[in-house]
C-alpha cells in the first residue's frame, strides 16, 4: 500500500522519467572535470536518471548502473552521521551553515571568515567534518565513513583506487586548505589524515540508482527504504536537508533552489543528488559540469522531474 507521502499514486512515473531523461539528453553544454586528472577520461555521454520513493520503488532510465566516484556528494551523507554520533550543536559550531558565495574549493573564502569553513558541503567544511568523525584512529574514521555511506546505499561500497591515487597525487590545495584550518584551530586532528580520509570517501564507486536510495533514505527521515534500515535519526535528515537547500550546489544554490525548489548535492564526477522530503530520492549521472560543479544535464532531468511530479517544496498546490 502506497503512503500518502510518496511520489503521486496513478501517474506513470516511468513515462516521466523517460521524458526527463529525454530532455537531459538534447543537452551537451558543460564541460567534464580535469583538475583530478582521472576524471577527464570519463564518457561525457553518460547519462542516468533514477527516482527511488520511500516506499522502496525504483523508476529508472538510461546509464543508472554506471559507476563513478561520489565525491562531494558524499559530504551531505557524512555530514548526517556526524550529526548523528555528536548532536548538530557541536557540529554546527564547528562547521557552521551558511553558503561562502565562493567556488567549493576557495581559500579567500575562509580567510574572509576569519577562519571559519562556512558550511560542511565546500571543501574545508568537509574537511573539517571528517576530522570530526568520533574514532581514534584515521583507519577507525575511514571505516565509520565507508560503513556509513554503505548503510545509506544499502549494499557494501568500494573504493575506486585509480580515483583515489589521482586525486591523492594532485590535491595539493586541500592540503593547504586544511593546514589553513589548522592554523586557525578550526580542525581537532592531524590534517593530513582528515585529508586522506575525505580524499577516500570521495573516491568510494556509486551509481544513479545507489544516489537515489541514498536520497530516498533522508527523504525517508532516515530509514533506508530498500534495506528497511535506520541510518540516522530524522532530525538529522532535516538539518542536514537544510544545509543542503542552502549550500548543495555551491554558489549556484540559490538558482538551483529557484528552479528546482528542492535540497540537492552535486559532485564534479557528475553525480547528483535530490531529495524530495517525505517523498522520493533522485540521483542522476552526467559528467559535463557548469562552471561550478554541477551535473548540467543532471539539473535538467531534476528540474523536469521536480516540476512533473510537484515535488517543489515551495508550492502551496
Ligand atoms: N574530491 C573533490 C575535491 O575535493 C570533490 C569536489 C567536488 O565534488 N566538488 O576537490
């Protein structure tokens, strides 16, 4: 029996993902990541589009099954399990809640406040939050990460190793970031160990339809759908939504919230993900980015589907 939260009963979802997908597809604007070098000899082609409710249904079309590093998707699902194990006011003095207005990866940024990370979905927020990951060891914060972003995903997630070695060999300015933090005493451990566990965690393997159950599982306040699993608490889920409203999509949040009117997170592999609270998960797939790091045919299929569904948390009917 379908809840009365879920996406609409008696439309035919599939059709719309179909057609969402299509859209997508007429898009070839944007350009692949290249600055973790790996990353630039992806199909730029690759698209996928899967909805996942939080009655476990699944409604998917195109390159769903196509795996590729989550990267900054998986500072929102981190974000919620430090939230979880420490309480979001702990957190929140440390990470904070606001969008910086700056590219993810920006150092003026965090001089301009006076140290602080802004938010926990731009690099040095997530740094900082991973540092915070409650385990002695950097081996004990990485597997809490694995196993907890696997319980999201409901089924066990890998590392891409080749992801990993890339992006270790080149990212520099995350060393600095963090260093940055230290010096302002805004990072309780080593930073370079807070470094390599993020750098894993953004090279864990996932596809659409695995960012769909993720997303289903905040929708759901923090029930996995599939497994039938809590992850976290619905407290979390809606803290962690707000955030994601607020700074998901970087500097183009605000856009991305007038159009979509929905919570998302973005990661520069092309990954997306959206979250339409007590209703459905939508992940998508498309290597080509806008000029901050979002998926543009990934945004587009999201669009039509926030629209043709009526999943915009900001209209009355
Ligand atoms: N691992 C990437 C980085 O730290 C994640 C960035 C992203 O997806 N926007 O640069």
């Amino acid at each position: 029996v379908a809840r009365t939260g879920a996406v609409p009963p008696g439309r035919d979802i599939d059709e719309l993902v179909a057609a969402a997908h299509a859209r997508g597809l007429r898009h070839a604007e944007g350009t692949v990541a290249d600055y973790i070098p790996i990353l630039a000899q992806v199909d730029p082609e690759l698209f996928g589009l899967c909805v996942v409710d939080v009655d476990g249904g699944v409604h998917e079309v195109g390159d769903t099954g196509a795996r590729f590093s989550i990267q900054s998707i998986s500072k929102a699902f981190v974000y919620a399990l430090l939230c979880d194990a420490l309480g979001h006011e702990e957190v929140f003095d440390v990470v904070g809640v606001n969008n910086t207005g700056a590219a993810f990866n920006s150092v003026v940024a965090i001089e301009l406040n006076e140290g602080h990370p802004g938010n926990p979905m731009v690099n040095a927020g997530a740094i900082a939050t991973t540092a915070l990951m409650p385990s002695a060891t950097a081996e004990e914060k990485w597997e809490a990460v694995r196993n907890g972003l696997s319980r999201f995903a409901g089924r066990g997630l890998e590392v891409d190793d080749d992801v990993y070695r890339s992006e270790s060999l080149t990212n520099q300015r995350n060393r600095a970031i963090a260093q940055l933090l230290e010096s302002y005493g805004r990072i309780r451990s080593d930073p370079a160990e807070a470094v390599d566990v993020y750098t894993r965690q953004c090279s864990l393997l996932v596809d659409a339809h695995d960012l769909a159950v993720m997303g289903a599982t905040l929708a759901d306040g923090g029930v996995n759908p599939v497994t039938g699993e809590r992850v976290v608490s619905a407290d979390v889920c809606r803290d962690t939504l707000a955030v994601l409203a607020a700074s998901g999509l970087y500097e183009r949040s605000g856009e991305w919230l007038f159009e979509i009117g929905l919570p998302g997170k973005s990661g520069v592999a092309g990954g997306l993900v959206t979250v339409a609270p007590g209703k459905a998960g939508i992940g998508a797939y498309a290597p080509r980015l806008d000029s901050a790091g979002n998926s543009v045919r990934g945004q587009i299929g999201t669009a039509y589907l926030s629209r043709a569904l009526g999943l915009n948390i900001f209209a009355s009917e």
